[in-house]
C-alpha cells in the first residue's frame, strides 16, 4: 500500500525514536500514524501507568527519486499537564519499517 492512502499493508513497522516518554505505546501510534493514516488523521496513545499521552499525525507524504515513501508528521506529547509539540519526517525502509530522520 502506499502511504496515505488509508490501507495497509500488513507489514511489520517499528520506530524506535518515538520510544522515549511515550515507549511502546507512542512507538505502535507512530508506526500506524505512518503506515496507515491518511494526512491529518492522528493516532492518539495514553500510557495508563504514567498518564503521559500524545499523538502522531502525518501531514505529507511524498516519494523519493529512489521511490522510497515519506511522510511529514507533527507530534504532540502531554506529560505531567504540560504539552510539547514537534515536527519531522519519516522514511520508509526497504524492509517496511519507518526510520524518523534527522
């Protein structure tokens, strides 16, 4: 499937950058947000243990020379109250994981 079209593919996606305050819980949200949502549909996540939560939502998606697929995203994460928003992009990987860039 290509991203942002709203139908998966069936393969495995991980992101390990997104494992930090959310873990795994923010880590599965972005990997669905990438995969599967359309631009501008979130995938919201809440950690019952800590209360933190947060969302990530793709806002582009376009394809490299290479053809490999990226999506643009903004990601909001609440801790303790408090809300932080960020920015960046996504790659797909030839092994059908997403890989944030820096």
């Amino acid at each position: 499937a290509i991203p942002g079209t709203g139908r998966a593919s069936g393969r495995s996606v991980s992101c390990g950058s997104f494992a930090g305050t959310g873990g795994r819980l923010a880590a599965e949200a972005a990997a669905k947000a990438f995969e599967q949502n359309r631009n501008n549909q979130a995938s919201v996540w809440k950690n019952p243990e800590s209360g933190h939560s947060g969302s990530v939502t793709p806002t582009k998606t376009y394809q490299l020379a290479n053809g490999q697929y990226c999506r643009e995203y903004h990601q909001k994460i609440t801790v303790g109250g408090q809300t932080e928003t960020s920015y960046g992009t996504a790659c797909r990987q030839a092994d059908g994981t997403w890989k944030t860039q820096s």
